[in-house]
C-alpha cells in the first residue's frame, strides 16, 4: 500500500481548515462551516485544487467522527436540569420543537421529494445545533443573562427529541411496510432507549464500578470501545449508530467519571468530528447546487421567520421580556450537526440525492447567519423594543455564575485554574422557569457530587461544537 500521496493531501486539508478557522473567528464564525466550505472546496466535484480525495477515503474515520459527536452530545446530557424542570422545559422547548417539525414536513411535503424525503427535511429545520449555541453564549458573555436558564433547558430537551426522533427514522429508513413489524421495530427502539435512560438515571453507581479504572491509556480505550460498540448496538437495533453512541454517552455521564471521561475525549472528539465535517463537505457537489437552490432558500427563511416569532411566544411563556425572547430567537437560529447526520444517514438508506446539497447549503447558511443574528440581537432588541440590555440573574446567582465565566474563559486561554472554593453553609439554586423565582438543587445531584473521586478534573464544556 502507497498511501503518501493521500496523508499528505489529507494534512494539507486540515492546516487549510485550521488557516481558514482562524479567519472565521476573526469574524464569529464557528468551526463547522469551515470544516465543510474547506471540503467543499477539496471535492473532486469542484475542481478548485487539483486534488483527487474523494469522501470514502475517510469515511470510516468519518464514522468514527459521527460516534463521537453524539457520544459528547450524551456525556453532556444535564439530567438534573431535564428531570428538575421538566414541565417548564416540555411547554417551551416542546411547543419550539412541533412547530418546526410541523412547518418543516410542510415545507418538505411542498418540495416534492417524498414522504420520507418530507420527515427528513422536518428533522433537519426542528433542532437547533448545541454545539455553536453553547460556543455563543460563552464568546458573547451571555452565561448570566436572565435567557440563558431557557436557552439551556430547550437544547435539553433538543438532545432528548433528537434520540427519539433517530429512533423513528431508523425504522422508516429501514424500508419496512408491513404494519406489525414496523409497530415491533418501534417497540425494540423506543425498550431501548428507555432502558438506557433508566440506567443512566439510577444504575450511576453500578456503572462507576464496572468501569472504575486509574490508568488513562486502558481508560481511553475502553469508553471509546463502548461508543463504538454501542454504535454498532443501536446499528443492529434499527436505531441507528448514532444513537446508539448517545445513549452509551448519557450512561457514563452518569458516573462519577463524567469529567475524566470529558477531558480525556475532548481531543479525539475534536479531530474525528472534523473528519465528518470534512467528508460531508467531500461529499457535496456544487453543480448540484443550482436545483436545490430555491427550497433551501425558502427553508433558510422559514427558519428564520418561525424562530423570531418562536422567540417571543418563549419569551411569554416564561416571563421573559421581548428583548430577551429576540435573543432566545436569535441564539436558536443556527442548525449544525444534526441536519448533517439525518442527510448522512438519508444518502445510505437511498432517499433522494437532492437531500445532500439541500443540508449543506442550509446548514452552511443557517451557521453563518445565526451568530450574526446572535452578535446583534441585543442591539436590535434595544432599538426595536426600546430596551435595555438584557438584566443578569438574582444577585445571590451572579457571584458563583462570574466565578463559572471566569474558570471557562482561564480553560479556554489555556491558563492554570484555581482550585474551587465552595462555602459549606451555600445552597445551590437555580431560576425557575419563570427567571425570577428560585429552586433548590435536586437530590440526584447531591448524591452524584458524592460519588466524586479523589483525583479533580475540571469539567467544562467544549466552546467548538
């Protein structure tokens, strides 16, 4: 085997991917666009380098990339936050959610592909991506802004939708038309999850044993073995790999190796994510372009118009001001990773073609626009509502959240964190649904911070995806 030629291609692709990244930040954009505009411009399909790379030499990498990024998605699922809030988090998060899914099987319906072409289509416009969300609100400083509690509770209930909505379109993928089997697909999916979510939320301890080791190399290798299998689990269940990974995610999240396990795959992570990046930018033509050009124009408005008008309906119902449901809109405008996997996993189930470039301009659109809406939406909400600025949370808040914002920004710049200081007579409390109310941690929460081994990794979220 000769592989010189393509390992050197492929390492040229990722120092362009990396001179590129720094242009966009030096604009706000995040990594994923660039990720996918540099294997735009890599595809044989365009011509543009005289490179001959196509997406399937990298696709099992690829794979690997989509495993992960769901396996993040699950290690940082907030239990406490879903099960504590469920109610408030249902009626905001789930109204935003059947509304886009609705308007977008129209639009989908409308396109004329097919019916199974039209759930896709509704999947890719439903959710939000979570990872340049949370990439905003820590570069924008919004960590403790009276939104913010709303913001995360909706990407929560996002994460839930998405599990159960690869569970569906596992099984209509799948190619079945008798009415009882697909009825015992669904049956097998939806054991599957439940039982998962049930390990994770009361089997911590359990799992903390199974795979409680000290040595980081033997540790690395078994969590990436379970994500991958697991992957393969859900794969022969009918809900897919990705799915799968999650779900694995969200049990190991449980246990009281959640930050060991974040710090040790936040570099895998990264690298295998732009591999999936990349190849679905490989894979895109911009020929193709020109004929999916008007429905993903009238998705990318659709989104836009029906999130603006979603801000402000979340802004009512969780006492928000209009203001501050602008930037609840502008903050959930951009789509990502999850419209990436559906067309992904549409292109190997056979639907039609037109779905690949359909996702990449509207999610190449949707993440360019969402952090420009997101940057000036304070400024737009002063001028259109004659507001001020959005108000930051209770004071009895405001001194552990700057504490937060100062030990994210010192990991971000790479410097020595300080140990935490946690007074013994502080209760920790959290704004309820309304934002101006409080509640006390709950219980689950407690019990996890005892489970807590000797040895401290900071846990942080990763501010690229």
């Amino acid at each position: 085997m000769h592989l010189g030629e393509d390992l050197l291609v492929l390492g040229l692709l990722f120092v362009i991917a990396y001179g590129f990244g720094r242009l966009g930040k030096l604009i706000g954009l995040p990594a994923i666009p660039i990720y996918m505009l540099v294997g735009v411009l890599a595809s044989p399909n365009t011509h543009f380098f005289p490179l001959d790379f196509e997406a399937a030499d990298v696709e099992l990498v690829a794979v690997f990339g989509l495993i992960l990024l769901l396996f993040s998605l699950g290690l940082e699922f907030d239990q406490d936050e879903f099960y504590g809030n469920a109610r408030a988090l249902i009626l905001s998060g789930g109204t935003r959610i059947a509304i886009n899914l609705v308007v977008g099987f129209a639009l989908g319906l409308w396109i004329g592909w097919g019916t199974r072409e039209a759930l896709i289509v509704a999947g890719m416009t439903a959710t939000s991506s979570s990872a340049i969300v949370t990439k905003l609100l820590i570069e924008l400083r919004r960590l403790a802004n009276r939104e913010t509690p709303t913001i995360l509770g909706i990407l929560v209930l996002e994460d839930v939708f998405v599990a159960s909505y690869l569970a569906i379109v596992g099984v209509v993928l799948g190619g079945q038309t008798d009415g009882g089997a697909i009825a015992l697909q669904l049956a097998i999916s939806f054991s599957f999850l439940i039982a998962m979510f049930a390990l994770a939320r009361w089997g911590g301890r359990f799992v903390s044993r199974l795979v409680n080791t000290k040595d980081d190399e033997l540790f690395t290798i078994l969590f990436f073995g379970l994500a991958v299998a697991f992957g393969g689990i859900g794969e022969m269940l009918g809900v897919s790999d990705a799915i799968g990974a999650f779900l694995i995610g969200l049990v190991l999240g449980a246990t009281k190796f959640r930050a060991r396990i974040e710090a040790l795959a936040l570099p895998l992570r990264n690298v295998f994510a732009a591999f999936f990046f990349l190849n679905f930018g490989l894979a895109l033509d911009v020929s193709t372009f020109g004929e999916v050009l008007i429905p993903a124009g009238v998705a990318v408005v659709m989104t836009l118009i029906v999130n603006t008008l979603g801000g402000q309906l979340i802004a009512w119902q969780n006492g928000l001001t209009r203001a501050e449901g602008l930037n609840v809109s502008a903050m959930l405008q951009t789509r990502g990773e999850f419209a990436l996997i559906l067309a992904t996993l549409a292109t190997a189930a056979g639907l039609d073609p037109r779905l690949t470039p359909f996702a990449g301009l509207y999610v190449l659109s949707m993440a360019i626009i969402g952090p420009v809406l997101a940057v000036n939406s304070e400024k737009m909400g002063k001028i259109l509502f004659k507001s001020k600025p959005s108000k930051k949370r209770q004071p009895s808040r405001d001194r552990m959240q700057a504490e937060e914002i100062a030990l994210v920004e010192a990991a971000m710049a790479g410097e020595d964190l300080p140990e935490p200081r946690i007074a013994d007579d502080i209760i920790e409390v959290f704004p309820d649904s309304t934002g101006t109310g409080h509640r006390v941690a709950d219980q689950p929460h407690a019990e996890r911070s005892d489970e807590q081994p000797e040895e401290h990794f900071e846990r942080k979220r990763d501010p690229e995806y």
